[in-house]
C-alpha cells in the first residue's frame, strides 16, 4: 500500500485529569454523567477524553460499588470490558496474525477450524468479523456447562447459518471462533498473545484477562446473581465465565488510561504514544473501513462497528462512515474519529448491582457533547487548508518542471484555490508551456458533442490540441514534438465512466512510448475517497467510457487511478503524483473549500455528481431521458412510457438509505426526448454518507424493467453498465437482494486490489 504524505504526528500521551474549568465541554459532560448517577442508571463511571494526542477531560463519577457497601469510584478503577473484548484484544490479536501473513480474511473459516460445522461451511473469516455470519447471537447456556474446550466445541457445533439471506446479527459466537483462531495460529492463549503483541509493547500494563486477587479492590463489581454472589474481578458475560475467563468475546479487564493508549495508537494509525509501533497504517485504515456486503443497511469495520443500531455510542456529531467504536454490555464504550483526532471512552458498571438499565442516551449525548467541542465533522477541525496538486507545485515555485518544455493536459477546471488557471500560473512562474491538450468538452468546457475541435488558448496563444476530435483520442507523435514532459491536471467526479481519466490513460500509455515523465497534480475525489460502489465492468466491455475495470464508483482520485493504471496495466510510464494535501478521503468536495467549477456542461452541481454514477447507467436509452436539456441534469429521470407515482413508490420500497423520490413532469430541451413532456421521477439525496448510488442504480434499473418490462433496451447501455451478467440477472427479473449478493464479491476483489494504490488516509 502506498502510504499518505502526510501521517498522523505520533505524540506523546498526556494524562491530566482536567476540570470544568479547563476544557469548555467540561460541565456539560458532569451534568450529563451526574444525571445518570442521580437517576440510577449507573453507580458511577470514569471518562476520559482524548484529541489530539491530549487527554483534554479525565474525571471519575459516582461510587464504584453500591453493594456489599459504597465505595467512591476512582479514576484507576479496573473495569470488566465485556464486549470491548472482541475489539481491544481479539480483533487487534487477528490484525497482528493478519500483518504476519498467517490469516487471510476471504478464507473460509474451515481453513483454520476445520472442524466448524463439520466441514462444511463456505463463511469466511471477514464474515464473523462483520457479524455476517448469520450465527446465533450465543451458544446455549442450560443446562450449565464449564470448560473453555466446552465453549469452544459448542461455537464449533452451533446450528448451521441460513446464507440465503445474509443480514446482520451480532453474534458473540463469531468472536469465540475467532479467539480460537487466534490460539491455533498464534501459538498460545489468546490472554497472552494480545499481551505479547499489543498490550504489552503499548504499556497496557493494567489489561488482562483472569485479573489476580490483588488487584479485586480496584474492580469495579457487575451484577449481583441469583445465589447473592456479587460478581467482581470475575467476568460478568455467562458464556466466558463458563469458560474459565478467558473467550474472544469477553473476559477481558482494563482501566480508562490503559484504553486511552490503545485508542491513541490507533488514531496515529498503529504507532502508540510511546514510539511503538504495533500495526502498520495499512492494516488500521483496512481493519476500521466498512466491510460490509453492498446495499446492506449497516456499515461494519473488521471488529469495529461504524453505523449500525448498536452505535448509538457514537452520538448525534462524529461521521457516520469514517469514525467507529464499540460497546460493551457492562457499560463499557470507546469511540474513536480519525477525522478530528478524538476518542471518547466511558466506562460505568451499570449492571451493578443488577442489570435492565440502558445507558444508550447517556453514551450519545456525551460523545455529542465531545464532538461539538472538538468540531467533529467539519474540515477545520483537523486538517489544514486543502490542497490541490497544483497549489503544491505552485508553492514550490514550479521547480520540477524548471527549464522544461511542458506539455499540459488540462482544462476549465485546472485552477488553484484562488481559482487562477494552471496555465497562467505556470508561464507567471517561467515554466515553458509548449503545448495544451484538452479532453472531451473542450478546453473551456463548454462543448458537448461528438467532435471538439483543436484550437488555441485565446490568453496565450498556445496550441491547443483535442484528444477529443474525430476519432483521435490520445495525443500523436505530432503533437508531442517538442514537449519534454506532460503534465495532468483535470478536475475528475469520481464516476467510471466520465472520460477524463481515460484521457489521462491514454496519455499516460503514449509518454511511455515516448519515453516522456508523465505528472498528475492530483485532486480530491469530489463524491468522497470512501465510497466503492457496483457495478464493475467485464473486460471484455472496457472502452474510452471504461478504461479499467472499476465500479462505477471507485473511490479513487485520479493520481490514484494513475498509479492503479500504471502498474496493473504495467504501461512503463515514467509516473509522479504530486498529492493534494490537507484532504481526507471521507471529505466531500464542499468541506475542502476549494472553488467548484462545473466540471462538463452538464455536472453543474455537487448532488448532480453524487447522483450520476446511478443515473448515468441508462443513459445511452434513446427513449429515456436522465434529464439533460433541463435545469437539473442527473437529478431527475423520465421517459414517456414511465408513470412517476408508480416509480417513486417502486423505488421507495427498496428502501435505499439516504434518498427519496418524488413523481415531476418535465420537457427537456435538448438530448434524449427533446421538446416531449415526459413524467418521471426527480430523485433526492437526504443523506448523502449513507447514500449507495451503486445500489440505487440497480435498483433503478430493476425496478423500471419490473413496472415497464421491454421499454428500455439494456444492451444498448452495456459499455456504461459494464456487467453483462447484472443486464441477464435484470430481464430476468431476478430480487435485487440476489443481484447486489454478487455484486459484492467483485466489489471486495476491487477493494483489496484498490488498498494497494491508495495515497490518502
């Protein structure tokens, strides 16, 4: 994987036990976690703050312990974790055996147990880690049992999972499997394989499983059972107190300041505030991205929940996608947001002295209130001014290019913060710019059809070639007399089969045979670095509207898609990236305060682009208009034969996350259906971080085939679509659940294949 220019800075934990009066969200935390005192739903609770390598709020609350009598809680009070087990120790035990190479999560599970449901189960490792599993939620605990082999014989044996289907169910038999995993392929106990490898190199010298005696007066107890035993220093989870202690679900014991170096390190990408480091910045960033199948209404990291019903933890502020945590049963919470360099732990026992009380509310509104103190979500809460590419190179006075002849691959859309143009910039700077090749739409971005001619910049004069006339669509040797080196800069939408990145392909192939240095100023991903949506694209489908096979969301900005293009084509070009700086990959375009510009006659709109990669996979339908000619290009679709009520409601059905429709009639006046008035659909996204265009495509596609069978002629959109088998699956009218199934396994070998070349976190 390539990593970012740029990583987290590595810095040295501070622990102070801040105030009211030092950190502003202070007394609004205290009334928060008071309240809950007062009211009953916890004895006491710890929290700590962190943000930006600070521990900005570190307090203890309430009592300890209310039974056998009252004890004050302490800020080192040693908490049982519950199921932070399953992220702390069992999913960073899988991470250390994942970067050794001695598990892979597409294998299956029988790999490494072969045993699992006698042998004959196709569930991978990655679905246990999503809890996609279909598992049941635990093994059966009457009559009791005891043994950690019982346990282990008992996941190994449960009932077989339904895979008709796959949903969501979060299922602690998942983590037992993968603790044992961990014990076969570690060598020893998952207890001492975490301590080995993550606890004890981040100084977790307070983290362990089975806690000794010594060390009861610090813990805080859970529930009073039945026979009147209170449990403390004792696991409160059945399952793993049947087993002795020690589970990959539970078990597990710690202390807020020993959590807060372990979310430390993983906010520096690996590193812990001492210098160690423990995992590689690849694995954190794969491990705490959503994994979770396509068009599935959660968003699972590998361990880590990210968006689901169980993230209530998360609150009302920190991103839903990008910042993730989990939840343990005994009251136990951490979440962490990369994007604002913050993590919030909360530790209470609120199932002491017995259980049924909720502490949902409580873990949201403080993690609400932490998020609006640290400005969770917005690009000024941890990042610099975004930077293009261009702005780099204009900072450093253009030097790579001293006493070149240039050639610049660019268009409108080349401009700097100050939306000053490349090319005016360059030649201000000395930069000899011999020659100007501009894409489909032409250098100002105003044509849209078939033919552009080739013309001259009229501020400059120079040359400006099309490599979008006639046929031509790649500069010619013509062209490249007298040019040293070419240079890429256009702004892209994210969307496959929007042309400028072929461009950039093909240039890219020619420099090779030129033996000409290829650059690429590169610039953020308008519709998110976050993102991979289906479908792919067969190779045997690949063209000018589909250079590569890639979804038609990839997730990817173009100095990505180059370096991608470069090696897995292996074209032999002479390639450097000049990074855009300053940007996250879960930004979108209007948080990075850089100027937008339309970047084609028809993109006039940030929601056009977030919407384009769905509607733009039938636009090649003569008899279906996807709104061109209209105000509203790519945010509305109709046809004459469509009945907009009857769409809406289709559409509305399929329960796409994040957007909603509405029936409109319009006239477009030009393109597709010119001077008709046709009904259709004007589509809305209402949350564009959950929003799945991939997924609103199909179901588009699917649903109008359903309603109108025979209107629309698929195959006339193949080279868009990309995927033969998903235009068979529709006309055949197979459930859009079955379609999206597949499409996710293509979209998971994109995905890995896609982590190699990422150069942004």
């Amino acid at each position: 994987m390539t990593l970012p220019a740029k990583l987290p800075a590595l810095f040295a934990l501070t622990l102070c036990c801040a105030n009211a009066q030092t950190w502003p969200g202070g007394p609004a935390l205290d009334d928060a976690i008071n309240q809950a005192v007062a009211q009953g739903k916890i004895p006491g609770a710890v929290l700590l703050v962190g943000h930006r390598g600070e521990v900005v709020y570190r307090k203890a609350y309430g009592n300890r312990a209310l039974l056998p009598a009252s004890e004050p809680m302490t800020l080192d009070t040693i908490f049982d974790c519950a199921s932070l087990t399953k992220v702390v120790a069992t999913t960073s035990s899988i991470m250390k055996l994942f970067e050794d190479g001695k598990i892979r999560l597409a294998d299956k599970v029988t790999d490494y147990l072969p045993e699992f449901q006698n042998g004959a189960s196709d569930l991978t490792v990655r679905d246990l880690m999503i809890h996609f599993s279909g598992l049941r939620p635990d093994v059966d605990l009457v009559p009791e049992w005891s043994g950690y082999q019982t346990g282990i014989d008992k996941a190994l044996h449960d009932k077989p999972a339904n895979l008709a289907e796959k949903k969501f169910v979060y299922s602690d038999i998942n983590f037992l499997l993968l603790g044992e995993m961990v014990r076969r392929l570690g060598g020893e106990p998952l207890p001492d394989f975490a301590r080995d490898h993550v606890f004890a190199p981040l100084g977790m010298s307070e983290t362990r499983f089975q806690p000794q005696d010594i060390l009861r007066p610090r813990i805080a107890p859970t529930e009073k059972l039945v026979s009147g035993e209170i449990l403390r220093g004792t696991v409160h989870d059945p399952t793993a107190r049947f087993m002795g202690g020690v589970a990959g679900h539970a078990g597990l014991f710690s202390t807020a300041d020993d959590l807060a170096k372990f979310c430390q390190m993983m906010l520096n990408l690996g590193t812990g505030a001492n210098g160690n480091r423990v995992f590689s910045p690849g694995t954190v960033l794969k491990f705490t991205s959503p994994h979770t199948p396509m068009g599935q209404p959660v968003l699972r990291g590998l361990g880590w929940d990210i968006d689901s019903p169980l993230s209530g933890n998360r609150g009302e502020l920190f991103p839903a996608g990008t910042s993730y945590g989990h939840t343990g049963f005994t009251g136990t919470s951490i979440w962490i947001d990369p994007g604002s360099q913050t993590y919030v732990i909360l530790l209470a026992n609120s199932v002491h002295p017995s259980r049924g009380k909720s502490i949902t509310s409580l873990r949201g509104r403080v993690a609400t209130i932490v998020a609006a103190q640290v400005n969770a979500g917005s690009p000024l809460s941890a990042a610099p001014p975004t930077l293009t590419g261009l702005d780099i190179w204009e900072a450093q006075g253009f030097k790579a290019v001293a006493g070149k002849r240039v050639g610049l691959i660019t268009n409108h859309t080349g401009v700097d913060r100050n939306r000053n143009r490349n090319i005016d910039r360059m030649r201000a700077a000395g930069v000899n710019v011999t020659a100007i090749f501009s894409p489909e739409h032409g250098i100002l971005g105003r044509e849209d059809q078939l033919n552009v001619a080739s013309t001259k910049d009229a501020a400059t004069g120079i040359r400006v070639w099309s490599l979008y006339e006639g046929k031509n669509r790649r500069p010619t040797a013509e062209m490249l007399r007298g040019v040293d080196v070419l240079v890429f800069d256009i702004a892209d939408i994210g969307a496959r089969y929007y042309t400028y990145v072929s461009t950039m392909a093909y240039a890219m192939e020619e420099a090779a045979k030129a033996k000409i240095p290829f650059y690429v100023l590169d610039r953020p991903n308008p519709i998110t670095g976050t993102h991979v949506e289906g479908p792919m694209i067969d190779h045997d489908q690949l063209s000018f509207i589909g250079y590569f096979p890639l979804p038609v969301r990839h997730g990817m900005t173009v100095g990505e898609l180059a370096t991608m293009f470069n090696a897995e084509n292996q074209l032999g070009a002479n390639l450097t990236v000049v990074r855009a700086e300053g940007w996250r990959r879960e930004e979108w375009f209007d948080e990075t305060g850089l100027p937008w510009v339309n970047p084609s006659p028809n993109m006039r709109t940030l929601d056009a682009a977030v919407l384009y990669p769905a509607v733009g996979l039938l636009e090649y339908s003569n008899n279906y208009s996807v709104g061109r000619g209209t105000d509203s290009p790519f945010e509305m679709v109709g046809a004459e034969f469509i009945h907009g009520g009857d769409l809406c409601r289709e559409l509305t059905n399929r329960a796409v996350q994040g957007f909603r429709c509405y029936p409109i009639t319009f006239q477009p006046t030009a393109s597709m259906l010119a001077g008709k008035t046709v009904e259709g659909i004007r589509l809305v996204v209402t949350d564009r971080d959950r929003f799945d265009a991939g997924r609103l495509g199909i179901e588009l596609m699917s649903a109008v085939h359903k309603l109108y069978p025979g209107k629309i002629d698929f195959s006339a959109n193949k080279k868009l679509i990309g995927d033969s088998t998903l235009i068979h699956e529709i006309e055949q009218g197979l459930p859009s659940a079955r379609v999206l199934t597949r499409q996710a396994d293509g979209l998971k070998l994109f995905r890995a294949k896609r982590s190699k070349y990422l150069l942004y976190r």
